[in-house]
C-alpha cells in the first residue's frame, strides 16, 4: 500500500464526502505516487490473455498533491464523476 495514501486517507475521506465521492471505489482503485503526489487510476479489465500488455491506458480518476505548505490539493479529471460521484 502507498504510504502517502496511508498518510492522508482521512483527508482524502473527508473530501470525498464533502464532494459526495465514493471513497470505498477510490481507496481499491490502482494507485501511483511520488513524493508529494498520489494519482488514483481506473483499470480497465481485459479479455485478452495480453492484460495490462495490450497498451490500453488507465485513466487518472483522480490526482492529490500536498504544496509546500503541506496542504493537500485535489485535482478532478474527467473521470472522477464517471467512476466515484455517488448516485443520489
């Protein structure tokens, strides 16, 4: 597991509250890091035997960076509604 998620994922929880986002999807979804950046990524299961070999990209769901000031900011792409937005 990425340790910055485990680091920030009470934050990431009150967003996605507050932005009526399903934190359950987020939370198993694929997740890259760096140092101050977390991307959650949606993988698209093949039916191929190639897997994640048939160059099909993930798309970024969502993308949280902490600034220098150790705020953190989350950046919406166009598949954040699509996979996370709860239905009400």
């Amino acid at each position: 597991m990425c340790k910055l998620f485990e680091e920030w994922s009470e934050e990431i929880k009150e967003y996605c509250a507050k932005h009526n986002l399903n934190f359950d999807i987020l939370k198993s979804m694929l997740i890259s890091w760096n140092n101050t950046t977390v991307m959650f990524s949606y993988c698209v299961p093949s039916d191929s035997d190639d897997g994640l070999y048939d160059d099909t990209p993930s798309p970024v769901i969502l993308i949280v960076q902490k600034t220098e000031k150790g705020n953190l900011i989350f950046e919406h792409t166009e598949y954040t509604d699509l996979y996370l937005k709860k239905v009400v």
